[in-house]
C-alpha cells in the first residue's frame, strides 16, 4: 500500500465517506447500487469479499441480508470505522488491505464487490491486477460487480455545481476527457482526487482482459444525478420511487451509459 498517492488517502480523510451514499440524495447511489447487486446475487449465506469497501455502506446491508463480509480498505480510518460497525454486525469482519495483493486464500469467497479501487489506480496495469486478484479469491462460477466512474463525471458534475465556469475546473475536464487520468493538483474541494474516469466500453474490456465474463454493463444513477433541485422530490415519499426508476429506464442503453457518475460491471469468474 505504500503506492497509494498520498493525495487519495488525504481526500477520504478530509470527508464523511460514512455519510456520503447513506443520507439524503447521494442515497440514489447506494440504492441503485443495492438494487443491481440483489438482482444477481443468490440471497443469504454467501462469503462476499467487499475490496475497498470503505467505511461498510455496502457491507452493512450485504451483512443484514445474511452475507459474511470481509471487507478490506486502503484507509486506516475507514478501517477503524467499519471495525465499530462490526462490533454490531455479525458476519461483517474489516481490515487495512491493497485491492492488488490482498491478503485472502485462492477461491475463498463466493462473490465480491470492488467498488472504489479502480476510481484510484490510474495505471491499466494495476488496474487489471486488481481485477486479476479478485478473480483468485472469488470461486470458479462466483460473481463480482465491479465499480468505475465515467469519464465524463467531471464535465456534467463541473456544469452542475458551476466548477466549469473556472478556466482551472475546464482544463482539469479537458485532460478526463482525452485520458481519464483526472488531477487536483491544487486541491481544490470538490474537485475530488486522483483518479481514473472509464468509458462504459474500456470498463467492460479491462473486465475481460483480466480474465471474467461480464454479464451486463449499467449505468447507476442516470441523468438525475446532476439534477441538484431532485432532492427535494428525493425526501417525498409520494415521489421518491420516480428518481431510481428514471435511471432503472436506462440503465442498458449504450447511448446513455455514460451519463451516470457510476457504471457497475456484473461479471462472474470462469466456471
């Protein structure tokens, strides 16, 4: 882990990653998340690998449906924080781990998420390692949904929230577009951090490369991720249900995939 940009590690630091997905509208992401794992993932009883799980919104719910969890993060302080919630969590264990050498036997694990370590590995080849040693945990026939960030995140979330009006913000979108290697050499908040924006093709393609068979290819949020004013209809029982559905509509649809902040490749390990 000594690789890891110390810039990456300061971001998580400097924000509640506990809070980001499981309290007001950044809820769309972890229920369109939830939704898309369920739909694939035999209930209950299963070794689910949760690598760069953070501070364990996702393996918080995996847990409650019945999964053993063992989740792994690159951050002492995520670690620390999915430890409390463990204490409370039966199946959920947590520990500090690099998703390119984690520290688990061949095939121990029925299914994974890898929802975060490819937004930070702006190298193909660790990226690929990645998925490769995930793919040595997971059983033959197990399954692994893999998380990436579009590459055009950054144009619509800087058009959004004002950021594109700053020449800086516009050069940062510029190099996105035409690398994927996103930079915030001036730290500037909300900006985010060093990281690695996917094509939905590329996304699926580095799944192959490193030996799974992708299933399915999804946009997680939709348009409505940038519609800012959607949280109040968000807190609207009566409306609420609108928003994921919006997305649901779409989510498959080559022409709209990348305009989610979000893509999920569901792919499963050769059987």
């Amino acid at each position: 882990m000594d690789d890891v940009a110390d810039e990456i590690v300061e971001h998580y630091r400097s924000i509640d990653e506990s809070t980001r997905i499981t309290e007001g509208f950044g809820r769309l992401e972890l229920e369109r998340t939830r939704e898309i794992v369920r739909r694939h993932l035999p209930p209950g009883g299963l070794r689910v690998l949760d690598v760069g799980g953070a501070t364990g919104a996702h393996a918080a719910w995996l847990a409650a449906d019945g999964h053993r969890v063992a989740l792994f993060d690159v951050v002492a302080e995520h670690v620390a924080r999915a430890r409390r919630l463990a204490e409370d969590t039966p199946g959920l264990t947590a520990d500090l781990g690099d998703a390119r050498d984690l520290p688990v036997p061949d095939d121990s694990f029925d299914a994974a998420l890898v929802f975060g370590p490819l937004y930070h590995l702006t190298e193909h080849e660790d990226r690929l390692a990645a998925l490769r040693e995930v793919r040595r945990a997971v059983r033959p026939g197990g399954w692994i949904f893999v998380a990436a960030v579009s590459r055009f995140a950054s144009l619509f979330d800087g058009l959004a929230r004002g950021f594109l009006f700053d020449p800086e913000f516009r050069r940062i979108v510029a190099a996105d577009l035409a690398t994927g290697r996103h930079r915030n050499d001036g730290h500037h908040p909300g900006w985010f951090t060093t990281a690695y924006f996917h094509r939905p093709e590329e996304l699926r393609q580095e799944c192959v490369a490193a030996g799974l068979e992708v299933v399915e290819v999804v946009g997680v949020e939709g348009l409505a991720v940038w519609l800012s004013h959607l949280a109040d209809r968000w807190s609207d029982p009566a409306d609420r249900e609108v928003v994921p559905r919006s997305a649901r509509l779409v989510e498959s649809e080559p022409a709209l995939l990348g305009l989610s902040a979000h893509l999920v490749a569901v792919t499963r390990t050769p059987a």
